[in-house]
C-alpha cells in the first residue's frame, strides 16, 4: 500500500481528552474516531488491526472445537424475562421499543439467546458436547466510557457458550477455553494470566478471568512470579484430550484479582515470587452449570432416557479491548509497537527523497520484490521531511522500516530497522529484501 | 468437517411461515433462525456462506482501490439533524434514547457518519480521490418483515462512500464501482444488470440499481436479453483507467427499473430482444454531488487555494440479503444448488454404512486425501439411513457428493455427483479424489 492512497490521519498533537496511553495512540495513529461517549469508528489501520485480533481468536476458537454462528445485536426483551435478568441488568442495557411498540434491547451478551437457540434444536446427549460461538458487537451503556476502546459502550466481543450433559462434561468444555484463551493471547505477544474471579451478574460457581499486567491497569492484581514463565500448550495440543493437567498447572500457583485476594496465602510466597500490579481483563470464563437452561427449559434427554437441563459455560474475549490491551502492553515513547501477528503491514518502507529519480526507482523495486515475497508493505512515498517521515513510522509501530535515500543507494545500501529494539543495520539491497523476508515469511 | 460434529439442525418439515423458497431453504438447511420479526441468528452453515459473500465484496472493493473502514451502528442523532434527514426518515428508523436521555439511533445508512469523517481529516485536493467502505449490520425498522433475510430489520451491508473534488472525478468514482459490482456479483455466479433508478431518500441524480432476474423478484424489470451475455471485466481490468466504455456499454442498452421504464423506448428493441421479467435488487450506487457535503461542511481546497464542497457518491450491497437472493437463483425442487466460491465446504462425502469397518476405513482415508488436497468436505458420519443421507446433502446444496458404501469398495469404486447437473460418475478411488481435487483446486 502506498501511504500517499492509503486513509491513515496521523494527528500532530495530543489528543486532550485521552486518559490513557492506548487511547492517545490509537487517536495521534489514525486508528479510531469517537463518534459519541464510548463509541468509535475504526479507520482503516485500526480496522486492519481488529481483524487480525478477531482471526486470531476465530483461528483458536475452532481449534479446540467451538463452531462460529452470528446472532444478531438486537434482541427481544421477552428472552431477558424469561431468564430473569431483565430487571436485574439495570440501566447498563440499552432498552428500545420498535415501531410496534414492542420492548427490544441491544444484546450486552447472549446467554439467552444462545439458549433459546439450543432449546430449539437440541434433545439428545448424543449432540453434545457443543460448543457455539459469535464475534459480535455489544452494547453497554455505561456511565462514563472511558479510556477508549478499553471502557467503550459499543464493543466487539467474541462469546462462545458450551453445552454438556453434566458437570463433568462441563468442565471438559470449560478446560478446552481455557487452553484455547491461553494460546489466543500468546499469539498476541501477551501474557496472560488466568486469575480466579467473582462471577458477578453471569453467575455460576466456577470462573477465571484472563488478566495482562500493565501498569494503566483498571485493578489491582496479586500472583506468583512462576506463572510469567509457563510455557503455552503448542498448536498440536489435543483439545479432545483430557487437559485438566494443563489448567491444573495453571490454576495450582497463586493468582487472583483484588475482589478474589488471599493475603495471607499470597504471602505465603518467597518474596521475590510475590508480584503485586496493575492487570487488565483481556476474557472471561464462566462455568454456571444450570443456571439458564433450568428457567428456560433447554434440557436433553440423557443415555436413560430422563430429560434434564444441560450445564452450561460462557466464554468471552474483549475483541476491541484487545486492541487497546495490547497497545498498552507494548509502546514506547515514540509510538507503538505492534507484534508481528497483528500489524496491518510487515515493513515501513521510507523513501527519503521522493521525486528523485534514482530513489523513486529503488523503492518502487524494493516495494515490488518485498510485496512479491509475501512481506506486505506500506510505502510511504509521501513528500516531507525526513524526520516527520522516522516520527510518523515509529508512530504506527510497523515491526520493520526499511529506509531508502540516495546517500545509501550510491553504495548500493539501505538501511534496515527492528521497530521493538530499535537497533539498526546498512545492508545492501539483497541482503536488506533477504533479511526481512527471512523475519517475516520464515 | 464431520457431520455428527456439525451444528446443523436440519427440518424436516418445512415452516409455514415462510413464503418464498430462498427463506424455506434456509430454514431447512439450518442456515438461519428467526430471533424476532425480521431478526435472525446465523447457525453455522449460514455464517460461512455469508462470510463467503462478504470476503468476495471485501476483495472486490480492494481491488477496486477503496478501503476498509468500520464505523459504528449506534450513531448520534445530531449528525442526521445537520444533514436535515432526521426527520425524513419516518418510522424505518430505530431511535433510542441512552441513560442520559441523548438520542440516539441505529444506523439505517452512513453518509452523515462518513462525511463527519472525512471533515474531521480530509482538507486538500491532494487527499482525492478517496472511497472508504464498511461492512457493518444495518437496522430499518421495516411494517412488515418478511421473505427472510431478503427483507429483513436487522441486515449486513456493505456500504461504500466515495468522495471526489469536481463531478467529472466523482464519475470516474461512480464506474470504479459499477465495474466492481460487475464483478463482484459475477463470483457469486449471478448476472446482475445495472437498471437506472429512482435515488429514493439517498438523493442526487444518478443512480442504477443492480438486479438479478428471479421470478420471485420484488419488482417488474425490463431489459435487453443482449445484456444477461455481455462479458464482465476480468481480474486485470486497470481501476486507475478510464472505465467509462466498460458503463457506456452497459447502460447503452435498454433496462430499467418499473419506476422508470420507458414503454416506448423498451417496444422499440426486436421482440426476442425484449425481456420483462421480475427482479431482486441486490446492490444500488447513487452520486448525489453535494447533497450532504455542502450542510454538513465538508470542503476541501482546490488547486487554487479556494475550498469548495467535495462531489459524493454511496454504494450498497445487501450482504446478508445476497445469500437469499443467490438461493433464489440457483435451486431445484431438492434444495439449494451452491455456487463454488459460496459453498462452506467443496464435497459433501456419504458414507453409506457407518459402523461397516471397511466402509469407515475408506471414507476416513477419503477424507483425509480431500482434505490434505485442499479439499474441504463435509464428512457424513451419521447413522441414518441413505434416503436421508441423500436427501439432506441435495438440500445444503454442497457443489460435489461422494458416496461411499460396501458394494462399490468391493469394485474399488464410489460414486461423484455433481449437484448442479444431477450427473453421476461412477469411479476408482483415486480417480474420483482427482476428479474431486481438479474441480475444486483446479
């Protein structure tokens, strides 16, 4: 992509209403635009960012068996009263009546929907285990959004939702999320740490959430320095397998969030295992057994023949908090700083001295051989100077520049930066085309 | 993927309260479930066919030099008010009002959102031509839902905003995209005529709707019979060219919307040539100028400093209601008949006798061939007996079948179908995975 056709509004200044410091990046990158408290547009860079969040967790979401179905945003309110949360929901739902009068809501989550979907189609153990999910924007009205797309009212979330005949099979299903949220964040560059949590309006009795530290984090959280070193199930993980091993590993060292603190027990620690910071909720798993499939009647009938509720779990990632998260967890000074798995292009290509013919040439051939390789490139071929050109790259965080002049083409070389160290190497144009199509196609 | 582990909940009967065949399809073929009137939730085969739609419209609109945005669906009723709209739009549009009594609205359309954005960044010239799009669900709250997701409240569009410094460039905009959808709804196997339309609430004075020939089309269309053979523009067409003689072409011949036929005109083409028929609109371009530029203040500065109001265009696609439209134009009293680039998987594979040791040995050594292949099949597993078996695979609509059982293996064959034709082959293993393999990945 040629930076002079792409949409990408860089803003020279601060933005003053911006909190936090994914907030600022995601505004001064041209990635987001508030259209009203807590809701925004997502311009082309961010949009490309968000999709490559939502194919990473869609990529382990299907691994460990779950199936992609889409319900709709809106929904009836009759579902909400028939599980008994419509009240209790409070002024968070968005309430609507359509034409004919009829009370609607915007979904803030779909365990009812999900339910009554199953209710209708589901009668034998024989279907199960399942497993349904959606990457689907949710609505909460909050009182105050905040912090972007951290705390925004209109959001994207994936939520998966399990269905079993007992609480055995239940938590099979409950293990496979967990390792699958495991490996999801790690592609992400993240560590993510499941950390024992309160259930709150979900319910249920068996719940983590998947928690990054960062010092912006929205809550205080406690655990055992170990967890940061344990290594993430690989992509040939069994998810048919019986993983209670892996979540036991996990689960067997101290973590919990503020709500969910042992003091004494964390204590407990050697000092210097004990790490007490700031964490940001990246997902959220919930075993809840029967706790809607009873009120709404979505049972099956077991190997006996007896019809009884099936136990359910519900799953959710911040698909558009992720975005923030991420940011939050990797930046500098200068910009941020994308892990390769999410950023829209591979390389910054700068032109430094565009309408010069020798490096209008080079680039352009550069650019063609990068894109033929399969490293996807933004060019930038606009005409400014130099340093707003370093500024503006370093800015968007791209994982690797590749900058061009004619100082360097004399000598047949071209400079070649990693975005994350910032170290920088002068290589000639063969080893330069070599050396990142080795560090992004190898 | 196997069928005992597919959530594919096929009815028998067929719902009474569907009236045209595209929405009983779906309904049967466990595509899609009503979640309220003129809702539906998406099951998992009815989420990949959409997908398949909506990554062709993505592709096609890349190619065709616009970019990808994501703007939001609860928009700010202020935005509409400065174009003078909000009260236009009757009762189609959802209003709600949040906690903090603000209205707000579901988003029927975007243009205000689109020009508030581009004012917010675009200042010079220099920035156009620019065209941005998103693919975002869409709400208009509809009397009467009906005919499933052809005419549905809540429904997946993609919507694309084109923004140009005079009208002679706002025209090159206007054919980049007729030329897209050309091609666009040519991969979904359609022939989709360009007719000239009324501009309805969108406004200006250009505008062609693109519609498919279905007898149970919503509206009388008359067209030149040349036009269902004109040749669509290949993957290399130059979008940076002039594609004028590509729209000359096609809008020289006769056709046209009932709103705007010309009897006289239309009589005057050779009797064999004269085409009245019934037609679904599945995409509408407009340019409307300044419509919306000029109230809302979205100016850019020319080349001689003065700013001046930028030239409009819109573009729509009916995403989610493309997937009726193209059932409506390819089935057969046994169901729905897919187009390769539509079908969630290549080959549906029936095992005749599941439990039979040889036969489930040769069906999962098929699979795993087929699939290394690139492939994808649907594994029938299930106990059930053939009728059924080949009832429900004629109904999804799966391009191929491959049907495998005792007799046949004893001979080394099986049988491929063709679900298009009706035609079947009887063949050896391995000529029928080649026969599979060349048709598909060929």
């Amino acid at each position: 992509m040629r930076l002079s056709r792409y949409f990408l509004p860089i803003l020279k200044e601060t933005p003053k209403e911006a909190e936090i410091v994914s907030h600022r990046l995601m505004l001064r990158a041209g990635m987001i635009r508030q259209q009203s408290a807590g809701i925004y547009s997502w311009l082309p860079f961010g949009k490309a960012v968000l999709e490559k969040v939502e194919q990473i967790v869609r990529e382990e979401q299907n691994r460990a068996g779950a199936q992609e179905v889409l319900m709709p945003t809106i929904q009836s309110a009759d579902l909400w009263m028939e599980s008994g949360r419509y009240d209790d929901y409070g002024q968070e739902m968005l309430r609507i009546t359509d034409r004919h009068e009829r009370q609607m809501l915007y979904g803030p989550t779909n365990e009812e929907m999900i339910t009554d979907i199953f209710r209708s189609y589901v009668r034998s153990y024989r279907e199960l285990p399942l497993n349904l999910y959606h990457i689907q924007w949710k609505f909460r009205d909050e009182v105050r959004p905040r912090f972007g797309v951290m705390r925004g009212r209109e959001f994207l979330m994936k939520d998966a939702y399990s269905f079993d005949i007992d609480q055995e099979s239940a938590r099979h299903a409950y293990n496979r999320m967990f390792v699958a949220y495991l490996r999801t964040f790690r592609r992400m560059g993240l560590t993510a740490i499941p950390m024992r949590a309160e259930t709150g309006p979900i319910g249920g009795d068996l719940s983590h959430e998947f928690i990054i530290l960062a010092s912006t984090g929205e809550s205080a959280v406690y655990c055992d320095k170990d967890l940061l070193d344990l290594p993430i199930p690989g992509e040939d993980t069994d998810f048919l397998s019986d993983l209670s091993p892996i979540v036991t590993e996990w689960t067997s060292k101290y973590a919990a969030t503020d709500d969910m603190h042992d003091a004494a027990a964390f204590e407990k620690l050697p000092e210097d295992r004990q790490v007490a910071a700031r964490g940001i909720e990246i997902g959220h798993i919930f075993y809840f057994g029967t706790k809607y499939s009873e009120p709404m009647g979505a049972k099956v009938a077991g190997p006996d023949g007896v019809e009884r509720p099936v136990h359910m779990g519900s799953y959710g990632v911040g698909v558009s908090r992720l975005v923030g998260a991420v940011i939050e967890a990797s930046h500098d000074d200068a910009g941020i700083i994308w892990p390769q798995s999410l950023s829209p292009f591979d390389v910054g290509l700068i032109n430094l001295k565009p309408g010069d013919h020798q490096t209008d040439m080079a680039c352009e051939a550069l650019y063609q051989r990068l894109e033929t390789a399969g490293v996807s490139v933004l060019y930038d071929d606009l005409d400014q100077r130099a340093g707003a050109k370093f500024a503006a790259m370093d800015l968007i965080g791209l994982p690797w520049q590749m900058i061009v002049g004619p100082r360097g083409l004399a000598n047949d070389e071209v400079e070649v930066k990693h975005r994350a160290t910032g170290e920088r190497q002068t290589l000639t144009l063969d080893a330069a085309v070599n050396r990142l199509v080795e560090a992004c196609c190898g």
